[in-house]
C-alpha cells in the first residue's frame, strides 16, 4: 500500500447515470404492469367508443325529432333512455373501482417485489444510487398512470355527455363526480402513491395491494359521503326541490312546522294523510307539498348547485394532488433511510 | 487509501448486537476475506459498506472518505450479494443490459466473453439459470461495471465473505484470484497451499462470537498497523473449524491500546 503524503484534493464529481438510462430500466421492469393498464383501459375505451357512437347518434336523432313535444318523439325520447341509461349507470359503478385498480397494481408491487425478492441489494448497490432509481421509477410511473386515467376520464365524459344534456344526471352525484374531471386521474395518482408507500412499508407485495386497496377505499367513502360536500357552505333554500337543467346535488331535506321548528317526517305524513283525496291521488308531487305549504308546513333543502362542479373538482384534485406527492416525497425519503 | 474504514461501528436490532464496537481498516490492493461463524456479523459489516445496513453507532466509510451507499461510492464499489438477487424474469442479456443502465461504466464485451465461457446463455432467463450460474452472473454483472474494487458476500457459497480489493480490476485476473480465494477455503486445503503465501490473521471479539480476517498480501509490504506471518492453509482451516474463539493462529498486535473489535 503505497503511503501518500498529503491527502489528493477530492476528484471532481463524476457525471451521474443520466435519467435516459433510468428510464429504460424503469420501461424494462414494468412494461408488463404498463401493458396491464392498456389492456385494462383500452378495452374498455374500446367499449365506451363504440357504446359513445352509438348513443350519440341515437342523441341526435332523438334531439332532431320534430315537434319535440309530440307524443312520437317523447316515446322516442323514452326507449331511447331505456335503451342505454341503465347499462350506462351500471358502467359507471364499475368504473369508480378502476383508478384503485391501476394504482395499486403498478404502485405495490414497485418496491414490495424488490424488497420481497431480496433484488433490492442488487438494484441500491449501482453505480447510479437509489435516490435516482426511485425517483425516476416514481415519477415516470406515476405520470404514465395519472395522465392515461386522465384521457380515459375525458373519454367517458364524453361517452356521458348525452344524459347530462338530457338532465338525467347531476354532475356532483358522487358517481359522476368520481369518474369526470381531474378526479378519476388524481385518485389514480393517489391509489399509485399508496401503493407505492404501502410497498417500501411492508415490504410484501400482496399484503402491500391489499392495505393499498384498504386505505384508498376507505377515503375514497368517506370523501364522498361526508368530506366533499364541505367543500364550500351548501345552500339552503325551502318550497319546492331546488332544480335547474340538471339536478343538483342534493343531500338533505326536512319540513318545519307552522311555529318554524323542525318536525319530524312522521309528523308531515300525518298532515299529508288529511289531505283531500284529490290531492292524495295527485300524481303530482307538487300538490302535496302545495297542500303543505297551505297548512304552514315548510320543505327546505340543502345542496350544492352543479355550478359549482369545476370549483369542487379543483378542491378535491388539490388536496389529492398534495397527499400524493407527501407520499410519494415519503417513499423516497423512507427507501433512502431503509436499512434492510 | 482504505476501501473499507470503520470505528466504533455496531448494529443492533432489537435487543440482539449483529455486531460491536468494530474497528477496522482494509486498504485497497489486497484480497481479504473475512471469515467467522454464523452470526459474527459478517453480511451485516459488509451491508453496512455498501449502505444496505445504517450503523447503530460508529461510523464507516469506504473508498477514501466517501459516503457508504453514495453513489459516488457505489460508483467505484460493485457489491455481490448473498444468494446472488438478480430479477428472475429477465433473460440473461436483457439482466446485462439493465445493469449497464444503472452504472456509468460497462464493458459488454467482457460480460458477454465470460458468460461464454461459463455456459451461460444469453436468451435464457435467469429464474432458470441453476444456482451456480446465477452466482456467477452476478459476479459477471459486478466484474462488468469495471469497478475499482469488488465486494462480495458468498456467504451461502463458501461459509465465508470475500472482499477482492485493487487499485484497477482488471476481470480475468480478478476473477481467478477470488476464486482461487474461495477454492483454498472450500477445496482440497492442501492444493491450495500455492495461493495462499502469506496471510495475516486478525480475529476480533464481539459478542461472544469471532469473526477472523484474511488478508492475503498484495505486492507491497504489509501496511502500517498489519501483522503478516506465513501460514498454511490447511492449518488455517483447521483450526478455524477447531475452534473458532482458540485459534492457534497469531492474532494481532495493536499498538495503540484500542480494546476491541476488527483491528487493521
């Protein structure tokens, strides 16, 4: 070992492994799970596309009829709907559970399989350091998944398009909501994220999925049942249902009696039950409460109008957004400190 | 320079020291191995000087004074883990081209001339590659970043660890020289008398448990703090076996009045 004298000034940095090979690697390890995501959402754009043409068409024939108000172009109006509405609503249930699906998926099995496989003391011990391995997985992974979940989302609001100009759906019904907008994508990214997390976390990639799975379901429910609607104050208005071209996204009701306090809806069956017989067997649900208001029995109404579905898209794409890079910031800091 | 340098260094997890207090310095341009019982912390050190492993206490650092685990280090280091991890759905070439996608350096040439030569083929998967094929390949996939210095954990293989450390790896020799380390303490001892020249023996207490240090000398006299005495290997081997804790071998001679662990 031959003795130096004076310690040699450190050498001049060399250039890191550039990202252009890290992408290769990353397309190299995860081209089957990328594969698995356009087969998933191109068979059922297939399906939209097809199922979309075919509604539009029958839309514009429907829209075309003249007079629209003739018995023929209602009935037309009618079968139309019965048609394809049903099988539509039935779709979107399915499609709620996709983002989950791709982002757990790709984001799981990432550093579970490499921590669960051992090949992790293979892929942190080259030349290029783990800090620039992950990230590049990360981030490219995670715009691949986010950016095709999004054209997907506009594709089905497209594929919807005619029942909303229809007036049949509200666009903040919290089905809708879920599958249009920034929302579909920003829930992909953070079901990637929590998968992601879940993986580097415990280390396995089935439990990694199945804790993934757990946690975007259970925000997934408890942003639509009770965090999105507190988004911004609901209005309150009382008289008839609240209504415009499309229904609002209503989410409460309740009657006041004649003192101005609320009652309970046995209490307002009651009154109704009094009611004249013609009003009882009015098919119109406006004469009950007509009849009601008459006897100073008020309806109110809480909900948010659908003009504000932009503003509650953006709040919820924001905090998505945010949450996921956090969990994604996390993963790479935990797989920088991992000591295995 | 040292390849591997470290005071006080420990690991603990949970209740249980996987190793203590370990001072240690091995300089570049030696073959060392490292040798113990199960459980003298050997992988645990050797995870520790590639970053896999965070000290507990003490500290290390590796080429010079880098970081363990930087990529800066980890640029000059190539690390051969236990039970060889490579990624079991990819087909040899494409393990190749991946490992040349994470490193600076690669020489392609070379991999592929030694896989040749081992019987290794190139469109089979490594999952299906027998166990010391996929050894070897990982020793490849090292060897083929051109690296300056080699770490290899073959515990599973040889019972022992090897660190191969030189100022330029040049792969043929290189590989020669491991492996001729590997075969004295696996083989027939007594073939192997040849390779072994002279070795120095360090051994270090921790825990109840003893973990020695090979060292087999490079051209240059030993280094400053080094004992170097002639052995035989046989008698290496057999009194390692013997008893690992009373071997008969010479231990080593500290100057300064460090009390424990791995002494350089």
């Amino acid at each position: 070992m031959t003795a130096v004298a004076a310690p040699s000034p450190p050498a001049t940095r060399p250039r890191p492994v550039p990202w252009t090979k890290l992408v290769w690697v990353t397309w190299r390890q995860h081209r089957m799970a990328l594969v698995g995501v356009t087969v998933l959402l191109g068979g059922l754009a297939l399906y939209l596309l097809i199922m979309g043409l075919k509604i539009h068409s029958g839309y514009a024939s429907v829209t075309s009829c003249h007079p629209a108000r003739s018995s023929a172009c209602q009935l037309a109006s009618n079968l139309f709907t019965n048609d394809y509405h049903p099988t539509a609503q039935t779709l979107t249930g399915f499609l709620l559970a996709v983002p989950v699906l791709i982002g757990v998926f790709v984001g799981a099995p990432l550093l579970a399989r490499e921590l669960e496989t051992g090949t992790f003391r293979f892929a942190w011990t080259q030349g290029c350091g783990r800090l620039r391995w992950v990230i590049t997985k990360l981030a490219l992974l995670a715009i691949v998944v986010t950016s095709a979940s999004y054209m997907f989302s506009l594709l089905f609001s497209w594929y919807y398009q005619p029942w909303l100009a229809k007036g049949l759906d509200g666009v903040l019904a919290p089905q809708l909501f879920a599958l249009r907008g920034v929302d579909f994508a920003a829930w992909t990214l953070l079901a990637f994220a929590l998968g992601a997390i879940a993986g580097v976390l415990i280390g396995r990639t089935v439990a990694a999925m199945a804790a993934s799975l757990a946690a975007w379901a259970g925000l997934n429910f408890l942003t639509a049942l009770f965090l999105r609607k507190h988004y911004q104050a609901p209005l309150v208005v009382k008289g008839a249902s609240p209504s415009n071209t499309n229904p609002p996204w209503v989410f409460g009701q309740w009657y006041t009696g004649p003192n101005g306090a609320v009652v309970s809806q046995h209490t307002v069956r009651n009154v109704a039950a009094h009611a004249p017989a013609s009003v009882q067997n009015s098919h119109n649900l406006n004469a009950v409460t007509a009849y009601l208001a008459q006897h100073h029995y008020t309806q109110w109404w809480v909900y948010h109008p659908e003009s504000r579905y932009w503003h509650f898209q953006f709040i919820e794409g924001g905090w998505l957004l945010a949450l996921s890079l956090i969990l994604l910031a996390a993963t790479v800091w935990l797989v920088r400190r991992r000591a295995a | 320079m040292n390849v591997i340098e470290t005071s006080g260094l420990g690991k603990r997890y949970g209740r249980t020291w996987a190793l203590k207090d370990a001072a240690l310095a091995i300089p570049a341009s030696y073959v060392v191995a490292l040798v113990g019982p199960n459980g003298a912390g050997k992988t645990t050190l050797l995870h520790m000087s590639v970053g896999l492993t965070t000290p507990t206490t003490g500290r290390i650092t590796v080429v010079g004074s880098e970081t363990a685990g930087s990529p800066a280090a980890l640029d000059q280091i190539a690390f051969v883990a236990q039970d060889a991890p490579l990624y079991k759905n990819l087909s040899t070439a494409d393990m190749l081209h991946l490992t040349r996608n994470l490193n600076r350096r690669w020489d392609q040439q070379r991999a592929e001339a030694r896989l040749k030569e081992l019987n290794i083929p190139l469109d089979r998967k490594v999952g299906r590659l027998s166990g010391g094929q996929q050894a070897q390949l990982a020793l490849t996939l090292a060897l083929a970043r051109r690296p300056s210095h080699v770490i290899a954990d073959l515990e599973r293989v040889a019972d022992y660890l090897i660190v191969l450390s030189r100022g330029q790896v040049q792969v043929a020799g290189e590989v020669e020289e491991l492996m001729a380390v590997h075969s004295m303490l696996t083989g027939p001892a007594a073939a192997a008398d040849d390779v072994t020249e002279r070795l120095a023996v360090v051994h270090a207490r921790r825990a109840g448990t003893v973990a020695h240090l090979l060292v087999r000398n490079g051209p240059d006299p030993a280094p400053p703090g080094w004992e170097a005495s002639p052995v035989s290997l046989e008698e290496l081997v057999l009194a390692y076996l013997r008893e690992p804790g009373a071997t008969a071998l010479p231990g080593p001679r500290p100057r300064a009045t460090q009390d424990s662990g791995i002494r350089a």
